[in-house]
C-alpha cells in the first residue's frame, strides 16, 4: 500500500501538499480530541478515588480551550464546597 502511495506520488507531485493538509489535519483533530478526554472537567477515569470531577475544579482554573477577554484569576468563588 505505502509502495503504491510512493509511486503516485513520484509520478503525480502536486498530491504531496494535499497528503500534508490531510495528515495536519488529522493529527489536529486527533489531539483535540485527546485534549477533550484528558482536560474535560466532566470526564471521570477514576471512579473509585474521584468520582466528581467537577467539584474539584477552583473559580480560576481554565478549562475552556478559548475565552475572550476573560481574566480567571479575578473570577470569586461563588458555589459552595462538597
């Protein structure tokens, strides 16, 4: 399969950006992904010694991949404890 890729590519050089792009983007999406199952607060892996996740989490830790303008070492605490 890899011989059959190599040779298409050798006779047929402008596939070479679209293999990049692909596998950027694959990769991408692929530590997305990994990011969403290991950093998500409402993930749980270990049942048996944290069960809720969630209620460990502090005001000011970031858990969102994007926020605009948002400062969270400002932000108080407005829940209460478990």
């Amino acid at each position: 399969m890899l011989a059959l890729v190599r040779k298409q590519l050798r006779t047929h050089p402008s596939l070479i950006p679209l293999f990049i792009f692909i596998g950027g983007g694959a990769t991408m999406a692929a530590m997305y992904l990994a990011r969403l199952a290991l950093k998500n607060p409402d993930v749980c892996w270990d049942k048996k010694n944290n069960p809720e996740p969630w209620n460990k989490l502090g005001p000011n830790d970031q858990y969102k991949l994007f926020a605009v303008n948002m400062d969270y070492s400002k932000l108080k605490k407005d829940r209460p404890d478990f």
